[in-house]
C-alpha cells in the first residue's frame, strides 16, 4: 500500500471507529500495521527542497558572477569555498538536531552542499583554467557528493548522484572503446555499490519511495547496458560484438528483473517494482526480436566467442546465482521470463556452429519457449489457481502476429490471421471479465 493510501486509512480509523465498524483493538492493530514513517521525504518534500536549493544556489552565483572580473584570485578563491562552508555548518546543524527536524530541510541541507560542492569545483577550475573534458568534473561532483546519502540521508542526493553514474558512463561509453575498463561505463557497478543502504534488498524499516525506485532502476538499465555495449565491442569488434552487445544487455536485464527482494518486497504489486516491470519488458521485447531469423543471423557472429570476454562470464555468474535466489524464494514468473535470456546460447547446441542452423534453431527455441510461457500464464485461471491470463493472452496474440509477419504467407493470409487473432483476444478478454465478476461460493 502506498503513504498516500495509509494517510487515508489512517484518517478514516476514528469516523469508522466512531460508527462501529472497527473496535479499538482493531484500529489499534490497523493503526501499527499502516502506521506512516513522517522520518522518511516523500516525493513533494524532495521536489521541494530540491526547488529551494536550486533557487538559493542560482541566486549566490548570479550575486557573485555579476562582479566577477572586477574580484582578485584570493577573492575569488574566497568566493568558491565560502559557500561550500555555509552549507556544511548548516549541514552540521541539521546532524546536531537530529530526528527533531523535518525531512525537507534535511533534504534541503544536503542538496545545498551538493551544489556548493559543484559550483566550488567549476570555479576553481575556472581561476586557475584547469583543463579537463565536463565528464571528469561530473565525476569528480558526484564521488564527493556520495557521503551526503550516507550521512544526510538524502533521497534528493541519492537521485542526482544516480542519474550522474548514468550519464557519467553513457558518455563514457560512447567516447570510443580504446578506454580502459577501469575509464570507461564498466565501472558502474562500483559506482553503483556506493548507494547499498538504498538498494530494494537492503534491511530498513521504512520501504524505498516510488520515485527513488524507478530512478535507480532506470539509472541500472542505462549503465549496465552501456558496460555491455563497451564489453561487446571492445573485446570483438564492431561487427561481431554488436549482436554480443545486445545480447550482454538482455542479460543484464534479467540480473535487474532478478535483483532479491526481502518477503515485503516480494509481496509488493508489480507497479511498485520498476526492476521487475522495466526488466521483463525487455526480456519480452528481445524474446520476440530472436524469433526472427535475421536477428539471429547477426547474433552468431559473435555469440560463440561471447563467453571469452570476462564481462559475460562476469553476467552469467550474477545470472545464475541470483537464478537460485529467485528459486529459493519462489519467483518462478520472473525466473521463466529472466531465462530467455539464456536461449542464444542454448541454441548454440543445436546449431553445431553452422549459420543457418543457429537462426533456425533459435527462432524454434525462443517461439516454443514463449508460447509454453503465455500457457503457463493462462492455465493456472482455469484450475483454480493465481495466473496472469491477460498478461499471457497478449504475449500469446504478439508472438503470433510477429511469426505470421516473418512469415512467406500471402497479404491475405496474414490479414485473415491478424482477424482471427484480435477477435480470439477480445473473446477472452470478456470471458475473462465475466469469469471474475461471477459470485464466489460461500465458504462453510
């Protein structure tokens, strides 16, 4: 349940109480099981704070910039490093107060001397014209950021210094590949273990917000994807590691679907889990993408020697052992559609290193493999159990209308097919509607 629906209960506990709806032992137990942590910003307090820190540091540059060239450097000098101390005694302040203070000017403390710290960064290098590409200062602004998470406890910082690590190797990447590893995108993960308090899996009391989730998941999606991308071509080539590439970033994305959750976690609805969301709908999306043979043809270029690069045996190891978590923990949906992660190379074993075989075999494998996930989906409903027979129906009609497009079928055959399948969708969807509007019989 989100803050906003606990507010709501939480305000409606007395009128109920009042009306005899609840006892007191009820709403005592309602009252501690979706009690609100106030300790914790929310989405408004962070864009607000964040709005205030903005306009205070946009308004100290102007104020100094507009005299700027009439200063001296001491002067100067002094005017990059006066702010970054106004903020810290503030922030020094706020650690003094303790949990007595809001959660907005704790966010606010901190993102004022993340601010402090990047002008005081820009104009030293201005006064002693420091060379440097802005990649190098946007790294260097978000490692000495990082702390404030920590000591701050600031969801605000946490969100800038993720989209910096984002950005950061993004740029990094795509600079060019004669980098070294330890320069280039595959330092995210590194990067990405200084925010470990905040990760899904990490104990805390109170969950994370919606919007730091999605942040993070989106930030994993761009840097990991990137590091595949460097890994891919730097270790094969252009023209053998691009389909390599693409492949080391499905993987990925099912290392991202895969991530552990705590039992609260797992139980959460699949909204409040961007990583699983974001990460099957990759999967999905490249699971339909390799039934077509061309792809699969770009694919063997490279996929054979794949497994020499450190990276993907790096991937393939976090695969499988994040594998066993999910099947520890019973998370057989994400951990059927994480695994068509690994059809390429399954189908390494039927092709025997010839092209067309690979394409073939692949196309088959991934078809099958989709269409046996879209049943399993399906069938549970019928039998009694929990399924997703929406979410199957429209994996099954996707996968038809992509092989009926691949297909050497004439216009016609292809309309009447599409015809079939949109009217066969809509008939079960009503079945379906109707099935769950049906009474349930009472339980003797």
């Amino acid at each position: 349940m989100s803050t906003s629906h606990q507010r709501w209960l939480l305000e409606q506990i007395p009128q109920w109480e009042r009306d005899g709806l609840v006892t007191a032992d009820s709403s005592a137990a309602l009252r501690e099981r979706y009690a609100v942590d106030d300790s914790q910003p929310g989405l408004a307090q962070i864009v607000m704070g964040a709005l205030g820190a903005l306009l205070i540091g946009s308004g100290l540059i102007a104020v100094i910039g507009y005299n700027w060239d009439d200063f001296s450097r001491p002067v100067r000098l002094l005017f990059a490093f006066l702010p970054l101390f106004g903020t810290q005694v503030f922030s020094l302040w706020v650690l003094r107060r303790g949990e007595s203070l809001v959660a907005w000017v704790r966010e606010t403390a901190a993102l004022l001397q993340a601010l402090a710290t990047g002008a005081c960064i820009a104009l030293v290098s201005q006064i002693y014209h420091l060379g440097g590409e802005w990649v190098d200062f946007l790294f260097c602004w978000m490692l000495l950021s990082l702390p404030l998470t920590w000591v701050l406890r600031s969801h605000a910082v946490a969100i800038f210094y993720l989209i910096s690590i984002a950005v950061w190797s993004t740029s990094a990447q795509s600079a060019g590949y004669s980098k070294l590893w330890y320069d280039s995108s595959m330092l995210y993960p590194l990067l990405l273990l200084g925010l470990l308090p905040f990760w899904p899996s990490w104990p805390r009391k109170a969950p994370l917000s919606i919007a730091l989730r999605w942040v993070m998941t989106i930030s994993a999606i761009f840097g990991l994807f990137s590091a595949a991308f460097f890994a891919g071509v730097k270790g094969l080539g252009y023209s053998a590691g691009e389909g390599v590439a693409w492949w080391l970033c499905t993987v990925s994305a099912a290392i991202i679907a895969l991530f552990p959750l705590n039992q609260s976690g797992i139980a959460e609805p699949t909204e409040r889990k961007p990583q699983v969301l974001l990460g099957a709908l990759w999967l999905l999306g490249y699971g339909i993408a390799i039934t077509f043979r061309s792809v699969g043809d770009d694919l063997f270029k490279g996929i054979s020697n794949a497994p020499n690069t450190p990276w993907c045996l790096g991937l393939l190891a976090g695969l499988a052992a994040l594998g066993f978590v999910a099947a520890k923990h019973r998370r057989w949906g994400v951990l059927a559609i994480a695994s068509i992660a690994l059809l390429p190379l399954v189908a390494v074993l039927f092709a025997q290193g010839k092209v067309a075989f690979y394409s073939a075999a692949l196309s088959w494998l991934a078809t099958l493999y989709l269409a046996a996930t879209g049943l399993t989906m399906i069938v549970p409903e019928f039998i009694g159990r929990r399924g997703a027979p929406r979410f199957g129906a429209t994996l099954l009609s996707v996968l038809i209308i992509a092989r009926m497009a691949d297909s050497d079928f004439s216009l016609l055959t292809k309309g009447v097919a599409f015809i079939a399948v949109g009217l066969a969708f809509l008939a079960f969807n009503v079945f379906n509607s109707r099935k769950g509007r049906r009474p349930q019989p009472s339980q003797s």
